[in-house]
C-alpha cells in the first residue's frame, strides 16, 4: 500500500491522533509516497476535459495539499496558479515542487497562501477552481458554505471542477473497506479532541449537487471515459463541472 519512503504505521497513528491542520504537517514530507495523493491518471483526464472549455487566466488549487492539481491549473491558466492550504507543511512542500517547475520552464505565476477552505482571503479573482480529495475534511453540514466562498471567489462565467468516483456497491470489498475506516474515526472523535474529520462515505453526489445548486452554481457531470463503465453502463469516476452563472 506504502512504498519504502512513505510513512510508518506508528507515523500515521501519530497523525491519526493530531488535528487535521497538525496532522498533514507531519505527514507532509511523505505524502506524496502514499494512496492518499491524487493520481496522474485522474489529474492527466481532469486536464483533458477541462481543455475542452478553453484555456482561461487564473485558476486556484482548493486544499491543494503538496501541489498535485498544479500540473492541471499550468496547463490550462494563462497568467497565474495559487495554491491555497491551511497546512503549513503541506504548503512548504508545494512551495518545492512549484519551485522546481518554474525553474523547468516559463509558466504562469505560482503562489501559495495559507488560508482556511471555509474562510477564504479572495475577491471574484479566479476563472477556475479545482480541487482533488480534499472534501472528506468536511462534514456534511460544511459543504454548502464551502460551495458559497468558491462561488465568492470566481468571476462571472467561472468553473468550480473536481472528479467524484462511483460510490462502491454494498456486494463489494471496497464498500466494507470505507464503511470501516468512517467507523472507526467517529469512534476516535468520540473519545478525542480535537478531532480528525477524514469520512470517505459522506460526500453523496445528491448532497453535492444541491450544495452547490444552492451556492449558486449551475451544475453538469462529465465521464471521464479513461476509467470506464460499471456493469449498468454509468462511469466509474465523473468530473463535477459547477460554472457561475454570467449573470
């Protein structure tokens, strides 16, 4: 599950017992050597499908971790890519990487900025938003105000995309496997604080809709045909596409 150079079972009980905000901190030097990291595959088809709108000026990473969505935002933004975490460790290994790919070669600008999801320090300065595996950090309760600061912080016309996968079904491994690790973390913030929010079974593709409906947005759903079809024909993973209405 881990390679050589990812975490300890006693570092992730460690970060386990944190806060979320002090637990990336220390997780953050080897994230990027762990499952919980985004993909190439998912951010390599998000890029595609969202080119397909056209390139656009600026575009922001929401709890963009170590950076995985910068090499999504560089490819599609012209003039600028901010990166925004409340994870003082996660930022400075982004700080890194963005370093790195400046110094391959001329992009658009990259920033980073410590900020809250919840609470975030913009105006209407983004055209685009993405956000990759952040949102089991909030509950339920969290989302449609969440919605509304990524509405707040897009200019007329803007896009809020993030993929979704299908949810497992009951008849499979997976499904036991996530019903799990919900159960056990409400039973650790039950007994400690602070809690650490990380629910894989809370962000139902209904909810998300009406969250992001009621944020104002006007809401599609894309395949991402690279992962296929289940059984019944619906795709394994979709893009949610939430554009501000120009308006």
């Amino acid at each position: 599950m881990f390679s050589p150079e990812g975490p300890s079972l006693r570092e992730l009980t460690v970060q386990a017992l944190s806060s979320v905000e002090h637990g990336y901190d220390l997780l953050a030097p080897k994230f990027d050597h762990t499952p919980f990291r985004t993909p190439d595959s998912v951010l390599t088809a998000v890029t595609g499908a969202l080119a397909r709108g056209g390139p656009c000026d600026d575009g922001l990473d929401l709890c963009c971790g170590t950076g995985a969505g910068l090499a999504v935002l560089s490819e599609l933004c012209r003039r600028s890519v901010t990166g925004v975490d409340f994870s003082a460790g996660m930022l400075e290994v982004a700080r890194k990487r963005g370093g790195a790919a400046r110094n391959a070669g001329a992009g658009p600008r990259v920033r980073w900025v410590r900020a809250d999801a919840r609470a975030l320090p913009f105006t209407a300065a983004f055209d685009l938003v993405v956000s990759f595996g952040a949102f089991g950090h909030f509950l339920p309760g969290e989302l449609p105000g969440l919605f509304r600061q990524v509405h707040s912080v897009l200019r007329p016309g803007g896009r809020f995309a993030f993929p979704i996968a299908a949810p497992p079904r009951p008849t499979s491994p997976a499904y036991w496997a996530l019903l799990g690790f919900d159960a056990v973390m409400r039973v650790r913030n039950a007994v400690r604080r602070p809690p650490f929010v990380m629910y894989y079974r809370t962000f139902r593709p209904a909810e998300v809709r009406t969250g992001l409906e009621g944020a104002g947005f006007e809401v599609t759903w894309q395949p991402l045909p690279e992962f296929g079809t289940r059984r019944d024909g619906s795709p394994r993973v979709r893009m949610v596409l939430a554009r501000r209405p120009l308006g």
